[in-house]
C-alpha cells in the first residue's frame, strides 16, 4: 500500500510516498528558511502563503520520482502546528483523496516524528526510549508499541530547539538558531562557562528557560567573551542534560534501546553523546539521518500507514488542531 503524505505544519512545504509504513519511495521537502530568514523566526502568515504556492508542485514531484499516479490513501499532518500552515496541507490531502476516491487520514506530527526512526530501521525492537526533541516540544518517551505511547517528561518551559533559537537569536548568530550554534559551537569550548544543568537529578521533566536566562546574564557579564565558547558551553550543557535522562529512563525501564527524533536530534554533539551514552550502557542507540529527524513528509506517510492499520481513515471533517495533542497512554 502506497500513502502519499503530506506535511505542512511550519515551515517546511513537504510531501512523500512510503510503502506499508516502512519503505520510502519519494521525498521531497522545500524549506521556507530563507523566506523567515531575514525576520529572524518563522512569520505565520508569510508560511501559510508559500505552502499555498508551492504544495501542489511538491505533491506532483513526489509523486512522479514515486512512478505513481494516484496513490492508496493520503495522509497529513492534522497538528500541532501553525493553524494557517496546517489547513493548507489539511485542505488539499482531503480534495485529493476525494477525488482520487482513496482513504485520508489525519496525522500527528509529533507521532510522525516518532516514526521516524522505525523508517530508517525498520527492525527496531519495541519497546523503545524515545527522546523527541524539536522547535516545539521535548519530550521524554516510551514508545510501548505501535501507537501506544507512555510520556516519561516533558519541558516545563522552552523547549531544547527553542532554547537554541533564543539563544543564538541573542548571540546574532541568526535563524534558525540550532544548526547555527551546533556549526560555531566547534570551535568553542565547551567547558569555557559552567551553565546550569538545570532538573539534572529530578525526574524526567526538563527545564531550559532558566539556562537561556544564564547565558544572557554571562554575556552580558563577560562582552568581551569569545561567542564560540559560549556556544559550545550552552549546547554542551542542553546535551547534558538530554543525554542523562534520556539514558536514566531506558535503565529505569529496561528498554534496550533509545532513539532521537525531531530537529534538535540532528545536533552533532547530541548524536555523538547519545550514541556513547548507550555503547557504554550495552545498549542500541538508533539516530536517525539529519534529514529524516526534521520536518518531512515520509515520516507523516509512514505514521498515517501505521494509524490506518489501526484506526482506519479519518473522517473528512476531521478538523486541523494547532494544539493537537500526543494520545498517551
Ligand atoms: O522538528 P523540527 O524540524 O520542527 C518542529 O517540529 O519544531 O525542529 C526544528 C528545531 C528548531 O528549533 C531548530 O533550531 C532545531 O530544530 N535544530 C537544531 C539543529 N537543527 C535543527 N538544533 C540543534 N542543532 C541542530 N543541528
Ligand atoms: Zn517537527
């Protein structure tokens, strides 16, 4: 079964065919970074417009590098998400399923991130730790089986990649912040400033607005500071702390694996740590490719598969949600 998926919940436009949820056939992504470059974050309304423009082309390009013409269900993302962003998406995988007379079914993203892993390694043992880690959300989960999620923690305050983004916006490094930092991040050193660990032994929530706070108040301590080092030293200190709980949750819960997903997990240093964290623990680590841990459409095709085995199509008034939910269990 070929679902075509389509994502268009920020500012990515994206759309993809996967194979019964496990082998992708065509990806296409096309980013609207230097569209919201020059405002220094994403403008709403400015996404909206350009997923308007470029959706269908995506769509047709996906399809034709796919071989095929009209596909066995279509699947976007329903949220969460900008709401103008998401209708977009929302609205044309719904008209094509209709007049394709094919099922549509309504995804989450955040699911669809979770997803990603199991593309790339379809072999994955469940149950598995999964530290989901974007603009939006971080999130500390145990992916119990196929749809049944268990949240260990989650951010009380910014989320990782937020942090990021605040946090270069204010060194001038611009938009987005994360691959900016990471990319400086390796000439600096990262034991230069001692940022807070912040919950490093509470729990599995996370907090990151106070270390944000930190790295203000240093810099502006310190103006003559070498801003590599405190990149490195702030990153290092986000990549602490995600890296300790994350490894705490999987020996907690006996799960032999943990696995990265979102657009922080395409963070150099958070992906070497994570991967020492479990060699040294005897356990497997899956880090999925730079481009399949951001925003794209084949995790979204590869999730809706997955729910359509489940729950079977949605109905087509099912409406896009801005603050739609993970079902948790
Ligand atoms: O998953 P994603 O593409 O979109 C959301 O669903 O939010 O994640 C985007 C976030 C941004 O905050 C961006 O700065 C961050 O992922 N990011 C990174 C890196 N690449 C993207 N953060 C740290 N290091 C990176 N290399
Ligand atoms: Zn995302």
């Amino acid at each position: 079964m070929k679902v075509l998926g389509i994502e268009t919940s920020c500012d990515e436009t994206a759309a993809a065919v996967v194979e019964d949820g496990r082998t992708v056939v065509s990806s296409v992504v096309s980013s609207q970074v230097d569209l919201h470059a020059r405002f220094g974050g994403v403008v709403p309304e400015l996404a909206s417009r350009a997923h308007v423009e470029v959706l269908n082309p995506v769509v047709a390009e996906a399809l034709v590098e796919a071989g095929v013409e009209v596909p066995d269900a279509v699947a976007a993302t329903v949220g969460p998400g900008l709401i103008g962003a998401l209708l977009v998406g929302v609205s044309a995988a719904k008209a094509l399923a209709l007049v394709w007379d094919v099922p549509f079914v309504g995804v989450n993203h955040l699911e669809g991130h979770l997803y990603a892993s199991l593309l790339e390694d379809p072999d994955l043992e469940l149950p598995l730790v999964v530290l989901l880690v974007s603009g939006g959300h971080t999130m500390l989960i145990e992916m119990v089986d196929h749809g049944r999620y268990r949240l260990l923690g989650q951010t009380i305050d910014d989320a990782a990649g937020e942090a990021f983004d605040k946090v270069a916006r204010y060194l001038g490094l611009g938009y987005p912040g994360g691959p900016a930092i990471d990319k400086l991040a390796l000439e600096g050193d990262p034991k230069a400033i001692a940022f807070p660990r912040s919950m490093l032994n509470e729990g599995y929530d996370f907090s990151f607005s106070g270390l944000k706070t930190s790295v203000v108040r240093y810099v502006k301590a310190h103006p003559a500071v070498d801003t590599a080092d405190v990149a490195a030293s702030f990153q290092a200190a986000v990549v602490d702390v995600l890296v300790a709980k994350a490894r705490r949750a999987a020996f907690d819960l006996g799960a032999p694996g943990i696995c990265l997903a979102g657009g922080v997990a395409a963070n150099s240093l958070l992906r070497d740590a994570l991967v020492l964290a479990c060699k040294e623990d005897g356990r497997r680590s899956f880090v999925p490719s730079r481009a399949m841990c951001t925003d794209n459409a084949a995790m979204i095709a590869a999730a809706g598969w997955w729910r359509l085995q489940s729950d079977g199509p949605s109905p087509l008034d099912t409406p896009a949600n801005p603050n739609l939910k993970l079902r948790v269990v």
